[in-house]
C-alpha cells in the first residue's frame, strides 16, 4: 500500500471560492458560529450535544419525537444510547423530500444497466413504491425486528427493498452478490434470516450470471429461512413453492397508506457481516438513530452534497457502502445513480458516459477502478465530465500517482478529491477530508468531526511523525452497537487492547502539518478489490480439500486489485501433485467464497512459520514474502521455514 506522505511531485489541491463561501461545511460552521473549522472541530468534540443538535438541524433529520440528549452512557462508552427520549424511522428524513412540493417531482433514483437501459424514480413515485413494497412484505409476514437477506444489483428495485424493510423496522442483512455457498449460509445462519429478497441473476458483459443457484443451495442449510422474494429476469418461473415474485409482492400493497414504523433511536434496522482475522463473521449492528446521522453528516461535512446535485459512487448492496451511497445522495435530496454492470463494458469509457449522461456533479470511485481506467486513459476519459463537482475515493489505499490522476484528469484538477475512510463497524468515516482545507495526495486533511480519532502508541500516547494504531477515544455516532449477540468479542475486538479506547485495527500517521495517512491493516485481515475477508475464513475452506494438512492465507499488494490473496498449504502425504493441488485450492475458494477472492497464488511447503504455541505467523509470512523486515521473530519456532517463504515468493 503505497501512501508515502510525502510526494513532491504531485500538487497538494487548495481550497477556491465555492468551497470556502458555499460548501457544506461552512453552512455548518455558520449555523454554529465558530470562526474557522478548527473551532468546528473542537465544539464537535468537547461540546457534542450542541453539535448534533445543530447536524440535525442542518441536515433536517426528521423526528417523530425529538430527542432530549446526546447520549445515554450508563451501560458505559462501549455501549452507548444516542439521543434518548427520541422516535424515528430514518426512511421519514428520505420522504420528506417526497413530501415537499419543491422536490416532490424530482429524480431520486436514477439506473443504468449494462445493456443501456435506465429507469428512474422521482421521489414523490419513491415514497409510494417503498410504502407499497412495505405493505407487500408485511401481507407475507415481515414485521419488526425480522432480520431480512438482501442479494440484488444496485438499482430501483434494490433500493426500494432496503426502505421498505427500514419502513417496517425490520433489519437488512447484506450479502454480497459475488458470495459463495458457504458464505451465504454462515451469514444467513447467524442472522436468523426468516426471508430474503434476492435476483436470480445479473448481466456482466452480456452474459448472465446465476445468483440464484448458489442461494437454492445454501436455502437447503438454511432451516429458519422460510421464503425467497425473487426479482427475475423475464421468462423466468418459481422453482420453489415458497418463492415469491418481487413484482407481485409489490402488487400486494398497492393503495396502501401503511406508515413507517415509530422506533427508538437505537432499534436496529441492519446487521452486516464483515470478516475477522479469527472465526466466524462479525455482525455489525447499526441502529436508526446512529448510522443514518453519520451518514447525513458525513455527505453534508466531507462530501458537501446538496438537493439537486447528482450522485454517483458504484457499489454492492452487499456491503456497507451501499447502503452508505444510497443514504449520502436521499438522505440529502440528490439524485442516487446506480449503475449495475462492468465498469469497462462496452470499453473503458463507460464511467465518464455514465457521468456525461446523467449529469453527474459527485462522482466516487474505489482506487481498484482508478487504477484500470488510468491505465485506460484516452477511453475512460471520452465522456464529457464537465459536470463533476467534488470526486470521492475510499475503500483501500491510494497510491499518489493515482490520487493525482484521479483528480487532475478524470476530475479538471478545481475539483476537490475526498479520500475517506473508516469502515462497516463505523458508518462513515473516521479520516476523510473537508474541501475548505488543502488536501494532500493520498491523504486525508482531518479527523471527521465529531469522532475524536487519534494516531497512538501501543500505550496509548498520541503520536505525530511515527505511525501509530488509528484510535477513538470516546463513543462517536455511527459506531456499531456490538456485533450481534456477541458482546464479549466486540468488546474483545475494539476495546481491549489499550483500555479506554476504540483501537479500529488501522495503522496511521499523522504529519506535524495535521495531516494523516492511512499505512495498512495493524491485524491480518485480508482486503481484496476493496473487500475484506478473514484469513480464517479463506482457510476453512482450504481444508475442506483432503489433500491439504495446513493453510495459510495472506493479502500482498497487487496493481489492479490493491491487494491480491496468498495462500500457502502443506500437503498431506496422500496429496496430487504440487500443480494438481494448486489448482484444487484455487477452484475451491472461487467456488466456496466467490470469484473475488480467488487466489492470485497457492505455494505448497513443507512447514509454515508458527510460534511455540503453534500459531501461524501470518504478519511474518507476508513480511517475508513481500521482501520487507520480518520484525520480531523472539516467538518464531521454526526459522527454516522464513526460507521456504522466501523461495516461493521468487518462484
């Protein structure tokens, strides 16, 4: 991950006009006074009730109820309560706009497919399609507190399910549509998941690609799941007596008037699955009152997103952003445009036709496509992008050359590029950038406001001009409310290893300038195309292959993914060959887990470095491999192995 601090040849973006006289965040500094944004910074923190109050105000969060407080503490900061004596259902902030004649008739969403077409919403036709799928889902069962499956493609209909099941104080469970059997099954399991409202497939370069197989099987593992709500493609008929067909569940709850349900600020409306570097998935829970919030805050802050403006930042619905995009663009009155396809499909210069097509004026993009379509450069800039206004990146590390593409040729160089970071167990972010601040390339000029965010040493001190763990030292808005039903490891995983502080797992530096850097994962998760999954869980599946005594997985860096899959085995006796069992291990993962997360390499040796107490040193292992120092090797069991990794990675 390459995100040296210092890069001269690239120029640092500085503030113009616009940004310093109209942007969001100086609305925000007006509404509470404060002469500059460091004064911002400093009420957000030190003064939070008043901050918030003055967020929502800002961003008009509707309220069945206002709040009486900030934050109830007394389960202690790890398990906050926002805004108590508070109702809402955050879908209210969205149809607001749908209520207000000024905005009522204006585009909400906007989708594109692969082949072209695009269909589109205006928020006053949102507002009746989610209550009418609301009351649909609600005919078959759904009530408050189920936990639902959602598996679709960006588009109108994905869109309408998350709020509709929002409508009903029901929680969304997230999957991913590139998921494996196993995948699905573990998040599904531990979820509980009554029902699930899913595509049978998609359209990647023409061809289409079956979702619905690998859900009918893990539906077989699945006892507790009692229904598939199918979106499918034409011609396609149930399987299944218990399938039902989105469109006529969206019939059922024609001429409804159901209301959304009344919650309490911390009722959760999702659980989203994100992978450790031990054991099972984690279950994130967000509630109404806390990512939603963030998330407006974040889009008003960072992103200066206002009604009317166009915004566009692909992404699953599988993962948190997502569900982060939808809520940056409605929660704020924009237009949401999704697009579901290949982002080189016809050719390289879909994104930028996307962009001239729709109007685009906020556009986001993880570093993985950057990286392609600056590699593509006469193509992916034929479209017209004139329109653009403020650019986003986030998800991995960006190598500054990249930044600077980004924003100087995609982008016309005037536009500012917010570099954003944080994570599913947080919302939004916990480093970005604010547009009345130069911005560094690859870095980030500020800590979000209202999280106070630190760069510490092992014992806790701040640190400047050395990296440091990327830390919290009170309770923000927008982080999860444990992981679900599993208090002991959320406290295990954030709170446990400098007591008092929220440790994310998150290398960083912080310059003398008060700039910050992001220098990798301080634990072993792995983080593929932008995605990221546990070790363990690649090496489960691994050892399901009975040639395979061990395994180790690993992420290294890689030019067009960020960073690529490892994986090391130890054969069993028994084993095939050396290149018979590679291939196994490959064709293994991409079936169990998903074509993302297939492997770029599998060596096969005869030990893996492990301490005394048998642990797999994985952090040594990628060290070693990648040809860095290995640090500490005091626990190290087994030096010979290091030149076994050593030999495989000049293979």
């Amino acid at each position: 991950m390459n995100t040296a601090a210092s890069q001269p040849s690239f120029p640092t973006w500085q503030p113009g006009a616009r940004e310093l006289q109209n942007s969001g965040i100086v609305q925000l500094m007006r509404a509470l006074g404060t002469p500059d944004y460091d004064e911002l910074l400093r009420v957000s923190v030190d003064e939070p009730e008043r901050y918030w109050r003055t967020v929502m105000r800002e961003c008009a969060i509707a309220w069945d109820q206002p709040p009486t407080g900030y934050a109830d503490l007394s389960r202690g900061p790890q398990f906050p309560s926002w805004f108590p004596g508070g109702r809402l259902n955050w879908v209210n902030t969205i149809l607001a706009w749908s209520r207000n004649p000024a905005t009522a008739q204006r585009a909400a969403v906007v989708a594109e497919r692969e082949d072209g077409s695009v269909s589109a919403l205006t928020y006053a036709e949102l507002e009746v399609r989610v209550r009418e799928f609301a009351a649909g889902l609600a005919q078959h069962g759904v009530r408050q507190g189920d936990r639902i499956g959602l598996l679709m493609e960006n588009g109108v209909e994905a869109t309408v399910s998350l709020l509709a099941l929002v409508h009903l104080g029901a929680l969304v469970v997230p999957l991913f549509s590139g998921f494996g059997v196993d995948a699905i099954v573990a998040r599904l399991s531990a979820a509980e998941a009554r029902m699930v409202i899913a595509s049978t497939g998609f359209s990647r370069r023409t061809k289409r690609v079956d979702v619905q197989g690998a859900l009918r099987e893990a539906w077989g593992q699945l006892p507790q799941l009692e229904r598939v709500v199918w979106k499918r493609a034409e011609g396609e008929a149930a399987q299944d007596a218990r399938d039902l067909d989105w469109q006529q569940v969206a019939a059922a709850g024609q001429g409804s008037t159901l209301a959304p349900v009344s919650v309490t600020p911390d009722t959760p409306f999702m659980v989203i699955y994100t992978s450790g570097t031990t054991g099972k998935p984690k279950g994130v829970v967000h509630a109404h009152g806390s990512f939603p919030i963030k998330i407006a805050h974040d889009a008003l802050v960072h992103f200066d997103v206002q009604p009317g403006d166009v915004y566009c930042w692909p992404a699953d619905m599988g993962w948190i952003a997502g569900t982060l995009v939808l809520g940056c663009a409605l929660l704020r009155g924009a237009t949401l445009v999704c697009y579901d396809g290949a982002p080189d499909y016809p050719d390289w210069s879909r994104m930028s036709r996307v962009v001239e097509r729709h109007k685009v004026t906020h556009f986001g993009s993880a570093p993985t496509l950057i990286r392609g379509m600056a590699s593509h450069e006469a193509l992916a800039l034929a479209g017209d992008r004139s329109t653009v206004r403020l650019l986003i990146t986030a998800g991995e590390g960006i190598a500054p050359e990249h930044f600077n593409w980004f924003q100087q040729r995609f982008g016309d160089g005037t536009a500012p590029l917010i570099n954003y970071t944080g994570g599913t167990e947080v919302s939004g972010a916990l480093l970005a950038s604010v547009p009345v601040r130069p911005i560094p390339p690859s870095g980030f000029n500020t800590v979000s406001p209202g999280v106070a965010a630190d760069v510490v040493d092992a014992d806790g001190r701040s640190v400047t001009g050395e990296v440091g763990e990327l830390a919290i030292r009170a309770p923000f808005v927008g982080m999860t409310q444990s992981f679900w039903h599993d208090d002991e490891r959320y406290l295990e995983t954030y709170w446990q290893t400098i007591p008092g502080l929220w440790v994310h797992g998150d290398l960083a530096l912080r310059t003398p300038e008060g700039n910050f850097f992001m220098m990798g994962r301080s634990d072993d998760t792995l983080k593929v195309a932008g995605k990221r999954l546990g070790p363990a869980e690649v090496e489960e599946v691994v050892l399901e292959l009975p040639g395979v005594a061990e395994a180790a997985a690993i992420g290294v860096d890689d030019a067009d993914k960020g960073q690529k899959l490892v994986v090391f085995v130890i054969a069993r006796p028994d084993a095939p060959p050396a290149d018979a069992l590679q291939a196994a291990v490959i064709g293994h993962v991409d079936k169990r887990l998903g074509r993302p997360f297939r492997p770029g390499k599998v060596h096969v040796v005869s030990q893996l470095p492990k301490t005394r107490s048998s642990k797999i040193m994985r952090r040594v292992i990628r060290s070693v491999y990648c040809g860095r120092p290995p640090g500490d090797l005091s626990s190290l069991d087994n030096p010979a192995a290091l030149d076994e990794v050593r030999a495989a990675a000049e293979a």
